[in-house]
C-alpha cells in the first residue's frame, strides 16, 4: 500500500471517530471543525473547509475551516450554482481543478482570504436526494490534489452524510416539512412522471420503506438487547434469514440467488467481524453500538478500495449490519410492514432489498431519487417487477395503504386514481386474460393452413422464463443468451458456477433441443468488472466472439462448463454470434473441440457430439457463406444485429431509428440469400432475431423458406395462430412480391395489400 492510500484509510478512522463521537458531545461547531482540521492535514491541505445547506435561504454557508479566516465562517455564503462550492452542490459531483483562479466559475471571497491557494477540490456531501452541503480542500501549489484524493474525500463525505445531516438539523439549518394534510398531499401527488425503469403495470395499497439509518443513529423508538448473548443469537437468526430468503430466491433467480449475499457470507466468515464486535461488547459496548462500529470500519475499508466493485460491497456490510441490528430490537416481530402486494415506495434499495420484496410478492417499486445501482435495475427488471424510479420526494408522505396505480410502461404514477383511470387499467388486465386464454389453446406443434410443420421454439434470457416457454409447449430453445449470470454477478463466474446455471437449463429443457449461444458481451452489454478500455464504436468494437477468441480462459471455460453441464442432453448446439469469416469460426469451433479434450483428459464427463453453429448477424457472412456453411452444423439468424450492421444503424440510438427498417429491400433480399444458400448445403436454419415475431414479418420468412422460429415465450401462441393463418402457396407470393420491390415505398405498398388480403383471408375463415 502506498503511504498516501494508508494515510486516507487512517483519516477515513479519524472521521468514523468523530462520527461516533458527535452523537454524545452534541457539540456540532467542534465537530465540523476536528473534521476539517483531520481532513486538511491528512490530505496535506492548506485549507479545508466545510459548507452546509441552509433551506431557509437555499444559500451554502461556510460553517468550519481550516485556513480560510476563522471570521468568515458563518458570512461566507453563496447560492447553489455560485462560485465553484454552489457549482459542486449544483452538479452533485465532485469537482476538482488544479488553477481554480483561471476558472470563469470562481468566486473571490475577500473575507475568506483566500487568493493564494490555487489547487482546488470539492465534493458534495448528500443523502438520497437530500443535499447536505460541500467539503473543500485547497493548495497554494498549482495541479496538487491527485485521483487518490478525489476518491479519499469522496469516501469521506459519503461516510459524514448522516451525521451531518443530523448536524444541520441541531443547528436549524434544514427546514421543518410543514405539515400536510392527507387530502392537500394527495390531492398535489394524483399523478407523477417518473423513468420507467421495469415495465408492467400494478394496482395496489401503497406500503412506505422508510429510510433507516441504523449504522450512524438509533431508530427512534427502537429499543436493543445489548449482551453478547443476544448479539450471537441475531447473528445466528441473520444467518438463517439468509438462507430462507436464497432457498426461496432460488426459485425465481436461479442464476444469481447464491451470489445475492455472497459478500454478507464472506463477512460473517471473516473472524476479525465477529470477534471484534465480541470484544467491544466484552470491554463494555452494547452490542448495536459494536455492531455498527465494526460494520462502519469494515465499510470504509471497502470504499477506501481503487476497486469499484468492491467499494459497491460496502453497501452489503451496511444491508448486513441492518438485518443484525434488526434482530437486536425487542419485539422486532410486530414491527414489519406487510408488503405482499404492496407497492413499494422506497428512497434507497439494495439488490438484496429487491429480492426480498420479489420473495414476499411485491406489486411493484416505486423509489424516490437517486440510489438506483444497475444492479437493482437489472434484478428488478429479470423478476418482472415493475419499477419507476420518481424524483418527487413528496411521494415518500403517501400515506400507507393509500391505493397507487403504476403504469411502468409509461413511467406514470396515480395516488388513488379515479374510477376511469381504473376503468383503463382494467382493460389491460383484460388484455392480460385474452393472452392467458390463448396459452391455453397452444397446440403441441405448429402447421400452416395447408399443412405444412414449422418448429417454433423459444428464446430464454432467464432460467425464470423457462416453466413459461414448456407450458406454451416450445419445441425447443432456439436462443439461450447467456450473458446473464455474467451480468448479475460482479465477478466472472467461475466454470464451476457456470456449470449449476446450465445444469438447471438442461434440466428443465429434457427431451427438446437447446442451443446455448456462447458469451455476447460488448456493445450495450457490460461488464465493468472486466475494466476493459473503453471504445469510441463499442458495437464495431471487442464484442461477443472477438471478446472470446480474445480471452480464451474465458472463452474455454465456458464451453467446458456448457459441455459439463449439457453432457445427457438430447440435443445440444453451441452457436457463436457475431461470426464475421470462415476464421472465426474455425477458431471458435476449434475452441470447443479442444475444451471436449480438456474435459477428457481431466476425466470429466462432457457432451459427446455438440453440434456447432454461427449465427448470421454480420454483412460480412453472405460473401463466404458457401465456405460457412459447408463447415457449420447448423445457422440461426440473429436479425436485431444482422440490420443493425447491413443498415450501419445503431440498434439503440434513437435518433436514427428511423433507418433500422427489418423490410429494408437489402435486408429481404439479403435474408432470401442466406437461406437459398444454407439450404443448398441442407444444414438448418432458424430466425431469432425479433422479426420472427412480428406478424407481416412471419409470411415472408415461411416465403422464403425459413421452417424454424425462435422467439420471446409469451409471443408462442400468437406466432402460432399467424402461422396457421398463411399457406406456404401464399407466404411464396408476398415474399416474391416484397423481393421485386426495390425500395421502401414499393415495400409497403406490397405490405398495404398484403394486410387488406389477410383481413379478407381471416374474414372469409371466420364467416
Ligand atoms: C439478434 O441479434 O437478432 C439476436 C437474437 O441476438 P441479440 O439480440 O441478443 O443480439
Ligand atoms: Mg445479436
């Protein structure tokens, strides 16, 4: 360790000191300025100075330095967006600047006699979406604060939230919330926009999580057992709480359920966390008090770290320290608030926190500013939970059990919504039940008008998905992403870890056949924990099977774990997306034929004959897809990618979405092409991409002689029906009308007429 980083570790224990300490003395003018004093001597700083909010004024006041003229504390004070101080609040974001002089924003203060220090830091200090106020340090030496700093005193500020918001309120700096009543609160909050974050839709009683902060303050009202004997029966109770809630996750969230509490386990198992809690209470400490000093300690370690993923773990000390301290209270048991379905309002949630909700059946969640991870987005979003993430932190006064309507499709919320907007929502449930009831008409196989079998299977992203894609009867899984447990977890799983995944697709997937796509990371999808560089033209850039031939570790322990895994399987294919040249395959089928040697060699029971295929995304393809398909077992056709790169259209920019046309002639002609071709070689064939469930799309696919669709599970039945709605005669017609086309208009003219038929078709069929 360097000497600066051990010197930002012991500051980050001075300031938990002080922290501790403030509750007791009450002193808060000492206490800002010992941390000021610590601050600026730990990061050798000529000046260190602390602003707080004032809301009467909305005015940052300098209430302590170290430096600046004692007598300014107190008449410095500037709006938020003034000077370089207002500027951080204004930002939120720390701002650092090494000749902050020259910079148009600064703020001469006479006062504060400050003209000499040249080197200036600053970062806010905030809670949720509360604003605190702003901790600065300065220099006389031009460019002398460094990222090391930036991080230290970022640390710093986020570990002095709580107290000194407590702080602002002892000095009556923060204004008293007056009062509303529950007809006037209700009657501003009838409807909200927020982001729509998961999309769904919920009706349900409102039930509030109110913020706790049980690391830095009591909870008001709670009263704690104290002695070592209860301290080990809540650790105890912790610990089979957490293994309720995974056995009960399991079910749900197969792939990451082990890893939710991965750092809350690797916690309990660290000695130094228990023993140096048994010590305090042995040398006279109550236990919460012991809890929270050495849970505080462990947690500034943690973010002291360079390592971002493990700076986000101490967010799993303090959720761990919570659930300890939880079972500390006296009469804990009457105190939780029923949330089965409920929607939750929340200003801050763990990943824990949302798999809690999801295993008591949360409607859905609703949080309040800021705090959202993208893990919490993620886990959310694969537990189909709707989530709308609104600023308005009046939402957090709803009253409990006040009737909430979310549409999280349109990011709307409604406190206690009229009887039409009731009337709308019931629409979409019904909408819900006409889906439900065509599930239940899904036929085993699937046969076009006059007969003719194509096999419609499934596309899975979340072992979740799996009982639904059965139940809808898929006949097989024709695309298995297999970026999600990469995605959850904040290290790359292991092969062993990876194996449990795929055992559990194989095992609900017996008797089909299943092709796993191996790894497609890049582009939209990150994983941060890699640190890769970062790429002006990411989709252009290290993705998917360049990523892995990149990494073969990575790469190989993958297909060992896919081959372990998958060693009864009926029929199992392994793909590779984003095959540019015959090389790239050759590369990565010889990949899998050495991971098979590896798994033999090491005596480990693997597949004995996968089957390998590419997937046609890339324009490249169609020059040496005679070469291709010669080698291949089989093809699957990855369209979301295969127009994004024939189109050169970003799939996920909005603003040229326009040019991202699936009935693009090049695209129709290039897809009859790759088919034509493939099938000369008799090698199979599928679609995955989204097209294969879009209605117009289907004919024209069957018109060209596409047999196998993969898609989304719940689309099953009605791709089912539109397929029972065509010949094959008529399907060959609209695809040879849509390939004469030569340019968009033409093409939906051809649509236009197709559609007018179809309405005919099903006219004449229903009459
Ligand atoms: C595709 O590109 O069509 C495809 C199915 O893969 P993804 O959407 O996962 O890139
Ligand atoms: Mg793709």
């Amino acid at each position: 360790m360097t000497e600066k980083k051990r010197q930002h570790l012991s500051l980050l224990y001075d300031i938990s000191e002080l922290s501790a300490l403030v509750a007791d003395s009450k002193d808060i003018d000492s206490f800002l300025q010992q941390v000021v004093q610590s601050v600026a001597s730990h990061l050798n700083a000529e000046v260190g100075s602390i602003y707080l909010l004032d809301d009467r004024t909305d005015e940052l006041v300098l209430r302590a330095t170290k430096g600046l003229k004692p007598s300014s504390v107190g008449r410095i004070r500037m709006r938020i967006g003034e000077g370089l101080v207002g500027m951080t609040m204004a930002r939120m974001a720390p701002f650092c600047d090494g000749t902050a002089c020259d910079n148009p924003f600064f703020k001469y203060f006479e006062e504060a006699g400050e003209e000499p220090y040249t080197s200036f830091l600053a970062v806010p200090i905030g809670r949720g979406i509360e604003k605190i106020g702003v901790l600065v340090v300065q220099h006389s030496e031009a460019d002398y604060f460094e990222a090391a700093d930036v991080m230290a005193l970022r640390a710093i500020a986020a570990q002095l939230a709580g107290t000194v918001a407590n702080a602002r309120l002892m000095m009556g700096l923060q204004q008293t919330v007056r009062p509303r009543s529950t007809t006037e609160l209700m009657e501003r909050l009838r409807f909200i926009k927020g982001e729509a974050t998961v999309p769904g839709f919920a009706l349900a009683p409102a039930a509030l999580l109110k913020p706790e902060d049980p690391l830095l303050s009591d909870v008001p009202g709670a009263d704690f057992r104290t002695s070592a004997k209860a301290y080990q029966r809540a650790l105890k109770a912790t610990l089979d709480q957490l293994r309720q809630l995974q056995e009960q996750l399991v079910r749900r969230l197969p792939e990451s359920a082990a890893l939710i509490f991965e750092a809350h386990h690797m916690i309990l198992k660290d000695p130094r966390f228990d023993r140096q809690i048994l010590n305090a209470i042995k040398l006279g400490m109550p236990a919460p008090d012991a809890v929270r000093q050495v849970a505080r300690q462990f947690i500034n370690l943690f973010e002291a770290s360079p390592d971002p993923y493990i700076r986000e773990k101490a967010r799993d000390i303090e959720d761990l320290a919570r659930r300890i301290l939880f079972n500390l209270r006296k009469g804990k048991g009457t105190s939780k608030s029923p949330i089965d379905d409920h929607i939750v309002i929340a200003s801050q949630l763990y990943p824990s926190d949302v798999l809690r909700l999801a295993s008591e059946s949360v409607a859905g969640i609703v949080l309040v500013g800021g705090g959202v991870t993208s893990h919490v987005a993620i886990i959310a979003r694969s537990l189909k939970i709707p989530m709308i993430i609104a600023p308005q932190g009046d939402l957090l006064t709803v009253p409990d059990g006040a009737q909430v309507l979310m549409d999280a499709d349109a990011g709307t919320i409604y406190i206690d919504p009229s009887d039409q907007i009731r009337r709308q929502f019931a629409g979409r449930n019904r909408l819900r039940r006409d889906a439900a009831e065509k599930a239940a008409a899904m036929q085993p196989q699937s046969f076009t008008a006059d007969g003719r079998r194509i096999h419609l299977m499934a596309n899975i992203n979340l072992l979740g998905e799996l009982p639904l894609a059965r139940e809808l009867k898929a006949e097989g899984i024709g695309l298995y992403r297999s970026e999600f447990p990469f995605i959850v977890r904040s290290v790359l799983p292991s092969e062993e870890e990876q194996r449990l995944v795929y055992a559990r697709l194989f095992e609900q997937t017996a008797g089909i056949p299943v092709f796993v796509r191996t790894l497609d990371i890049g582009g939209d999808k990150i994983l941060p924990y890699l640190n890769l560089p970062r790429e002006a033209n990411p989709e252009l850039g290290l993705r998917s099977i360049r990523f892995l031939l990149k990494h073969r570790d990575v790469f190989d322990q993958q297909l060992r774990a896919i081959l372990r895994a998958g060693a009864k399987a009926d029929q199992l294919g392994i793909m590779f997306p984003m095959i540019s040249s015959v090389d790239d395959f050759e590369a990565a089928s010889q990949a899998v034929h050495e991971a098979a040697a590896s798994l033999a060699r090491d005596q480990l029971e693997c597949h004995p004959s996968p089957l390998i295929g590419a997937m046609v995304e890339m324009p490249s393809v169609l020059a040496v897809l005679d070469e291709l398909a010669a080698l291949a077992d089989f093809f699957s056709i990855g369209t979301n990618d295969f127009i994004q790169y024939m189109l050169a259209v970003d799939r996920t920019n909005e603003h040229v979405a326009g040019y991202y046309q699936p009935f693009h002639p090049s695209i129709l002609r290039s897809l009859s092409q790759i088919v034509n071709c493939v099938r000369r070689y008799q090698k199979p064939i599928s679609v995955c991409g989204e097209v294969a469930h879009d209605g117009d799309f289907i004919p024209f696919l069957l018109g060209i002689g596409i047999r196998h669709l993969s898609v989304d599970p719940q689309f099953l039945p009605t791709v089912q029906q539109t397929i029972a709605s065509v010949t094959i005669q008529q399907a060959e017609a609209y695809a040879q009308a849509l390939l004469a086309a030569s340019s968009l208009r033409e093409i939906e003219a051809v649509r236009e007429k197709w559609r007018k038929n179809r309405t005919d078709r099903l006219t004449v069929t229903s009459a």
